[in-house]
C-alpha cells in the first residue's frame, strides 16, 4: 500500500552450531573502550532436544544485558566517580597523591570517559590486558620517549619506546582503586551491583626483599663514618632501628630516653611533589624501640656536639630540636627524599645496588636469623597491626632482639672518649662469639704465627663440627679484635 512503509528487524544475535552439537549464541555489544574492537557477548548452550529454544533464551538474555549497558542507571562516568571518590577519601597525603597518580595515567586515559553503568567482567579483562602490554598505552607505533617534554636536545636519554608492562603489584593497586570507587557507587545507588566481583587482578608478587649482605651494609657504614660522622650515626641508626627514612627525619630529643635506652617513634615527615608536612607514622600508631648501650653512647655523644654547636650562635638545644638538622639550633628536620638520594649516591660510588629503605629487610634478616620471632620483628619494624596493642606482648623480646641485632651487626665505630672491651673481658654468648674466643686462645698459643694464613673456613667448620658461615662470623670477630685481617678470595691472615 502507497505510503505504509516497512520496519525491518535487525538480528540481535547469532547462533552458530559446534562440531561437538552444541550452539554458540553470540549478541554485538559494541565497540570495546580500551582495545577499540567490536565486542561481543558470548554464551554456549549444550547440546539436546530442546537445544535451539534454549538458545534463542539466552539471545534474548543477552540483548537485554547490551541494553542495560548502552542505558545504564546513571549517566555519570568512571572520571566523576574516581572525582568524588578521591574527594572523600580518607587516605595519607602521600597515598592520596599516588593513587591519584595512578588514575591519570593508567585509569583515566583508558577507561575514563565509560559510564559506571556500563563497566562489566569483560571490560576489566581488557582493562588489565591493557596494562599488561604496555605501560605507556601507547597505539603499537614507533615513537621516541623523550626525556623531558620542554625544548631540549635529545642525548642517549631520548629513545625509542619499547613496550613493557605494569609490575604486578601497580596493577593490584590499580584494581583496589576501582574497587573502593564501585563500593562507594553502590553505596550511593549509581549502581546495584559492584562489577569489580567479575574482575581477576595479578595475584599479588612473591616479596623479594633483597637486603644488602653483611660485607656491603659494613662496607656501605664504613663509607658513611668516614665521610661525616653524624652522616654516619644516622646510617648506623637505621640499621639497628629499621626506621622508614620519614620516622628518621622526624626523630626529636624528647623521643629519646637515653638513660633507659628507648626511642619512641611516634611521627614522620611527609614528602610529595615539593610539598612537605608532618604525619603519623605509616601505621598511625607509635611504637617503642630498646636501644643497645653503644648505639646510647653514640647518641649521647650527638646530643654534646649539637649542644656546643647551638651554644656557638648563642642558641639552645631544646627537647623539641630534632636529632638531624642542618640548623645549629636543631629547629629543621632532613628531608626523606634528600637522606634517600644520599644513601644511593653513596652505594653506587662503592657499586652496590641498594636503597635506603633496604636496610629495614636487612634490620628484619638478621634479626631472624638471630633467631627473634617474627612478630617481635613485625613490632619493631613497625608493620601493621603489631604496635601499641601487641607492645607489652613483645616487650621483652624487643630486650633481647635489640641485643641480638647488636652481636650481629658490621664493626662499629669506636665511642669519643669510651675506652674498647678488651677481648679477654669478652663474654661469648652465640656459637659464633664462643669459636672467636678458641681461635683466639690459639694464635695467643702460638698455633698460627703472624702473617700465617688460618686454615680455609671449610676445614676450620669440619674441625669444629659447625658450618661455614659461623666460621666466617667468628673471623669477623676476630679481625675486630685486631687478631686477624682479611684478604678477600684467599681467607683471613694472622695480624
């Protein structure tokens, strides 16, 4: 008939039979956000007598779940929610800084602009593919990465981008900030249902602390005294403390108790994209560490030389100065970043690959392989939940693992003014210290002559039915004492 026109159905699907019977509904959802490929919702349905009706079922199943994507119930966008997600927050500066760093380069560029609604389980796996492949998110053409973005000349730290991805553990980071973002939308009805449930993020990497061994930390301690001594004390700190560099830097003479030999470590400095403040600590808690008498000793010895220095420009060392300051009067704290730099400056002149905040895994190894539990560990490292609340468990362990970590430590510098324990006024108390002494009342004895080479470590262990690493502990011993010395690839040699 003139002028009737005719409305033609368009397929929302189609169904394809397998070589197995069975039929593969599959319904066109769109163009994927992340990869730019048409996407499709897929389901297979067994085979049988009933086979084709049941998938013309889940056809129409299906096209009603492209529907509510492409309406969903709320028009807002990934970018708004993780707008007022971050806005109510209740997270440490520095965290909030890196979690906002995260969405503008990983989240927002990808998915930003999709709508809440419309987020699924096959959006978060093309999602994570995508941080898989490369970090960079490029378009799969060569280009140069530039080293700066201003108008330069480009050197060898211009070159041509190679494609890498997230580290496992970002991208963990990555899908706990879409999580806690989808728990609020939900929670103020944007959506039903949280989609972060159909998401499968990296599972978490193994740890692989990697602390510098007992030979770099001495080596990279020794550096440090000789450069400057205070430099020094602060290295030597973190090592017996496994103090975070911002609880460093925050230390002031009120937090130390050096007639009972306790540090209190209750708040930290703060450092992000040139701002700096003062926080609590990591876990909001304070904590409490037992210091060895040498480590007092060579507080005590600090605390008179920044006396004499605040009393030279007619100031005072007040309890609030902090303990490392580059003001005589001790009224400006380090900064984290500036100590950090520092250190690594310093361990790549002696071509050691380490960090700062390394020396807390070597703090907590050595302890443990002092034989100190792990929680009394966990609680003088100050990680989480092991604080205030478990310190009266703990507390007297703390005694005796700041006394184990001591015995095990490279050799300290000598106090100002303290005269060093003879070695016949030494008490053995580890296998270790109780081989030193034996090997000592033999060159007494005469067994070994100087300049003579003691027998390889191997043989000595063999002899003394240990192993070969407490005979490597008992040399060090021995060349503190100025028995021996050793000489690198050949063993130890009669002083």
């Amino acid at each position: 008939m003139a002028g009737t026109s005719r409305r033609t159905t368009r397929p929302r699907g189609s169904i394809e039979e397998l070589p197995s019977g069975s039929l593969r509904v599959a319904v066109y959802a769109g163009i994927d956000p992340v990869s730019k490929r048409r996407h499709y919702l897929r389901e297979t349905v067994p085979a049988g007598p009933n086979a084709h009706r049941e998938a013309e079922k889940v056809m129409r199943q299906l096209a009603t779940q492209v529907d509510e994507r492409r309406s969903p119930r709320t028009g807002a966008t990934v970018d708004q929610l993780l707008d007022k997600h971050f806005e109510m927050a209740d997270l440490d500066r520095s965290t909030l800084s890196t979690y906002k760093g995260y969405a503008d380069r990983h989240i927002r560029p990808l998915i930003g602009t999709t709508k809440v609604g419309a987020i699924d389980g096959a959006l978060f796996d093309s999602f994570y593919a995508e941080l898989r492949r490369c970090r960079a998110h490029c378009d799969r053409r060569p280009f140069i990465e530039h080293r700066t973005p201003r108008d330069h000349e480009c050197d060898a730290r211009c070159r041509q981008h190679v494609c890498g991805p997230l580290a496992a553990g970002t991208i963990r980071q990555i899908h706990f900030i879409l999580s806690g973002a989808l728990k609020r939308a939900v929670r103020w009805r944007w959506i039903v249902t949280n989609p972060i449930v159909e998401a499968e993020p990296p599972s978490a990497p193994r740890p692989n602390p990697q602390p510098p061994t007992a030979a770099e930390a001495a080596q990279i301690l020794d550096e440090a005294w000789k450069r400057d001594p205070v430099w020094g004390l602060l290295v030597w700190l973190v090592m017996v403390t496994g103090q975070r560099r911002g609880e460093l830097c925050a230390v002031r003479w009120r937090d130390l108790d050096l007639d009972r030999g306790v540090l209190t470590l209750a708040r930290s400095i703060g450092q992000r994209d040139g701002e700096v403040w003062e926080k609590d600590t990591t876990t909001h808690q304070q904590r409490r560490l037992t210091l060895d008498e040498h480590t007092v000793e060579l507080l005590r010895s600090h605390h008179d030389l920044c006396r004499r220095e605040a009393e030279q420009v007619d100031a005072k060392l007040g309890r609030d100065a902090f303990v490392f300051s580059r003001s005589p009067d001790g009224s400006t704290h380090l900064l984290p970043d500036s100590v950090g730099q520092r250190y690594g400056k310093l361990a790549r002149k002696l071509g050691i690959a380490t960090t700062l905040h390394k020396l807390r895994h070597y703090t907590a190894t050595e302890l443990i392989a002092a034989g100190v539990d792990p929680r009394t560990v966990a609680g003088r490292l100050g990680h989480g939940g092991t604080t205030l609340r478990v310190y009266s468990a703990f507390v007297e362990a703390d005694q005796r693992a700041s006394a184990s970590l001591y015995a095990r430590l490279p050799q300290r510098p000598a106090v100002a003014g303290a005269a060093r324990a003879a070695p016949d006024d030494f008490v053995a108390k580890h296998p270790y210290e109780h081989l030193a002494v034996e090997l000592r009342d033999e060159i007494d004895a005469g067994r070994w002559a100087a300049g003579q080479m003691l027998p390889p470590f191997k043989e000595i262990a063999a002899a003394q039915g240990g192993s070969a690493a407490t005979v490597q502990r008992a040399v060090k011993v021995l060349a503190e004492w100025g028995y021996v010395e050793v000489v690198p690839g050949r063993g130890a040699r009669v002083r």
